[in-house]
C-alpha cells in the first residue's frame, strides 16, 4: 500500500520489462475502486480507451518509449471507503507502427456512421 493525504498528488510509473529497444508502452485505461476485487460495481475512470477523465490527471514525459508516466490527486469515494485501488491496462506496440492502439490516443467508445 501507498499512504497519501486527501487531495495529494499521487505519482505513477509503469515500465515494460524487455530486451526488445523498439517496443512503446500506452496506458489505455485506469480505474479505480474502493473495492480491490470489483473493479465493475463502484468505480472511477482517471483515463478510459486513452480519454482522460479526471480532471486531475496529467501525463509526465519520459525519455523512454517503454515508460509511461502519469499522476492524478488522490481522493476516497465515500467517508466509508477510505482505500482506493486502481486498475490500469497497458498496450505494448511496435515503435513508428502508427496503425498500433498505442498511436490512437484517445478512442471515443462511439463512432458515427457515414
């Protein structure tokens, strides 16, 4: 567990673990949730499919394409859940292969037809 006062900024790093030097980490999504188990009932989205929800969130450079870095102010849902979990999913892509998810940015869940 990390300890932080209410309204703190918290401070991420996510970093991919390969020999491969042209590999480009993307976090998609991160949500968070009293509940460690249920990340479907009571949540909150900090960055959904590459949006950013959270008003606090910003995105940090790194000098490494397999490092991601983000941070967002740390909050409680309610006076009854004081713990907040959080569950990112990442994308691994290929660098320079623009047609990867990682490349996207921010995909809105609906598309209009032509």
């Amino acid at each position: 567990p990390y300890y932080v006062d209410l309204n703190q900024n918290l401070f991420l790093q996510a970093a991919l673990q390969s020999s491969d030097p042209n590999l480009v980490l993307f976090l998609d999504t991160c949500v968070a949730s009293p509940n460690p188990k249920d990340f479907t009932s009571l949540t909150y989205d900090l960055i959904r499919r590459g949006c950013v929800r959270d008003p606090t969130y910003s995105s940090y450079h790194s000098p490494y394409r397999y490092v991601t870095r983000f941070a967002f102010n740390a909050f409680k849902f309610v006076s009854q859940h004081p713990s907040v979990y959080l569950q990112c999913e990442l994308v691994v892509c290929r660098y320079n292969d623009y047609s990867s998810r990682c490349y996207q940015g921010c995909v809105s869940r609906f598309k209009k037809n032509a």
